[in-house]
C-alpha cells in the first residue's frame, strides 16, 4: 500500500512519512520510536498499532520506495529487460534504452520533495544498513543495476555479465546522487535556486555524454 502518496494523510502514512525523514536524515540506528512519534504527532503505542516496531516501520518504509519505483520505472524498465532478453538488441537500440532509463531516472530522483525524501532514504540504506534493505537490493538495485550493465553491454556490441559493465553501470547511476541528499550542495556549486525542468535536461544530457565516455572504447 503507497502510503506516502494519498491523497488525505492516515495515522498511519504520517507515521511512515515522520520514519521516513528520521531514517533519511539519522540512519536506522540514529532514529528512535520517540523521535519518530514526535515527528509524526502520535504517541509510541500508535507507531506498534501500525507497524508493531522500528523494525517494521523500517521495512514499510522501504516497501513504500519499491511500489513507487514499480509506479514511475517499472513499465520502462520491464520493456528494456524484455528487450535484452529477446537476443536480437543491436548496440543502438541499447544505447537509446540508456538514453530513456536515464532520462526516466533523472526526472523521478529531483521529481519533488516526496521523491527527493525516498532518494535520501534509499542513499542512506546504501551506507548503514537496516531491516528494509534487502528488500530494497532485491526488487530496487540488483534488477536496475544489472539491466543498466547488460545494456551498456549490447552498446558495445559484446555478450553481458562483465565486471566491467556493472561497474560502469554501478558508477553512471551513483553519479546522479549529486542531486539527491548532497542536492544542497550541488545546487550551490551550479547557483541554481532549484531544479527547473530545464536543469533536469541539463542534467540528462551530461548523463548522456558520460555514456558516450563510456562506450567510447
């Protein structure tokens, strides 16, 4: 159930919205219940009523990320997937899957607050593992990952599974958390005030020649 994005907030999607900025913001271990009741306007039993504990938030949060990654990429995702699988990708066809997984992950990282608050929860899992990470590897990153690697593959014309297209692939996707919780920064650096849609085309075109660095060999 995509809890953070109804309409009319429950109980339980303040909850999960408050655990969601606790554990972006201090990691799994740094947040406590209390904190988390504080945030949200409940009281400690209200959080085991809707989740049982930490724990469960934890994962119910994660969970959360995975419906909306299934909502915004899926469908593109499982159409290059099924195009890799089909045996007859030619190395502009996946250069050009490349190209829209990008475009497509730039727009949902810096798509709103809402979605820059997932991307902080995601980064943060990266570093300090918590109860929702495997699930956020196992539906999330391993399938992402090892899709971007397969392509980078076919565009240079060679058979997948290398360690060194999952590694460039591994390095192109971690490239575009400049605009997530170091988004602060990045945007000082760049004087921008916000991110503009003409920022995020800026932004999907450098992707795009970091590809051409990468294929370019």
């Amino acid at each position: 159930m995509d809890l953070v994005h109804q309409t009319a907030p429950t109980t339980a999607a303040r909850i999960l919205r408050a655990g969601m900025r606790c554990f972006a913001r201090e990691g799994f271990a740094g947040a406590t219940t209390r904190m988390i009741a504080g945030e949200a306007g409940v009281t400690l039993p209200v959080i085991a009523y809707h989740f049982e504990n930490k724990d469960g938030l934890h994962r119910a949060c994660a969970n959360d990320i995975v419906e909306g990654y299934r909502r915004l990429m899926l469908p593109l995702m499982s159409a290059a997937r099924e195009a890799v699988e089909s045996g007859a990708l030619t190395p502009v066809e996946a250069r050009g899957w490349l190209d829209r997984i990008l475009a497509s992950l730039v727009s949902a990282i810096t798509a709103d607050e809402e979605q820059r608050l997932a991307s902080d929860f995601v980064m943060r899992e990266m570093s300090e593992q918590g109860p929702g990470f495997a699930l956020l590897y196992d539906e999330l990153w391993q399938p992402g990952l090892v899709l971007v690697g397969d392509l980078v593959a076919y565009a240079r014309a060679r058979a997948p599974g290398t360690e060194e297209d999952r590694a460039s692939a591994l390095m192109l996707v971690a490239s575009l958390s400049a605009f997530t919780r170091e988004l602060p920064v990045s945007l000082g650096i760049l004087g921008w005030k916000s991110l503009t849609d003409a920022h995020r085309r800026t932004i999907s075109a450098i992707a795009a020649r970091m590809v051409n660095g990468i294929l370019a060999d």
